[in-house]
C-alpha cells in the first residue's frame, strides 16, 4: 500500500468514527503536506487528499 492509499484509508476510518475528528483530520492533513513536499505525493494525490481532508472532513458541518 503506497502513502497516498494509506492516507486516504486512514481519513475514511476518521470520518466514520464517532470521536469528533478534527484533531486527527488534521495530523493527517499535516502527514500528507509532508509527503507532498518530500516528492511521495503527486499534486494530484495531494489536492484529492486535500478535498477529503478539508472540504469533505474538516469543514463539513455534518462533524461539528
């Protein structure tokens, strides 16, 4: 399993748990800015993890 899938496996498990997420969407946000910038990401890894992350954990009000 490569960084990408490993990540994205990681923020579903968070999404569909029953803490509130948001410390942990987070600490991987910040796992998946490290692997972009350390070249293990693509942008477009990146960017679809950044939806997941942001847009469809973080920010969704469905968490708050």
């Amino acid at each position: 399993m490569n960084i990408y899938q490993q990540l994205m496996v990681e923020t579903e498990q968070i999404k569909q748990g029953d803490k509130m997420p948001n410390r942990e969407l987070y600490r991987i946000y910040g796992k998946a800015q490290m692997a972009r910038q350390l070249g293990a990401l693509t942008i477009e890894e990146f960017m679809t993890l950044n939806h997941e992350i942001i847009a469809e954990g973080i920010n969704n009000p469905k968490y708050f």
